[in-house]
C-alpha cells in the first residue's frame, strides 16, 4: 500500500500530466482548426467534403468541450484533493 506522500506525489504528477495534455490538445485544436479551414476553402463541396466536415465537427466538438469544459472541472477536483491531501498529512506531523 503507497504511503500518502507517495500518493501526494503521484496526484501531483498526474496533474501536472493533466495539465500539459490539455494545454498540448488546446494548441493542437487551434492548429487542426486553421488547417481544416484552409482545406475546407480550397476543396469544391462535394459528397466527400461534406463527409469529412461533419466527421470534423464532431471531433472539434468533442476536443473543444474538454478543453473548455471537462479539463478545468477534472483539474479543480484534482487541485482540491491535493490540498485536502496536503492539509492532512501537515496536521499529523
């Protein structure tokens, strides 16, 4: 069984992770943005391009929730128990 600092530590790197993943997928989301909107201007709307918009938006869809919505939730529940975590291995010392 890990000792609680051990599990102090292990949150905080999965945070710290958390944090580099959604900013990576933020700047990464930008970037696949201009690039599908370059593609999307220079290619005649066919069947084709009709089916990569739509595959398109709902891939942007689901990218942009997390970063906007689902990361800052999953980053703030993980913030709260590393300080609870934190406040309680301070008062047992």
């Amino acid at each position: 069984m890990a000792s609680l600092d051990e599990t102090y530590e292990q949150m905080a790197g999965f945070n710290r992770a958390l944090e580099g993943f959604s900013e990576v997928l933020a700047s990464s989301l930008a970037d696949l943005t201009n690039f599908h909107n370059e593609a999307m201007a220079a290619w005649d709307v066919d069947q084709s391009s009709q089916r990569y918009n739509a595959s398109w938006e709902e891939l942007s869809e689901a990218l942009r929730l997390w970063s906007e919505q689902d990361a800052p939730v999953y980053r703030e529940f993980i913030a709260d128990k590393l300080m609870i975590l934190q406040e309680y291995m301070e008062a047992g010392r």
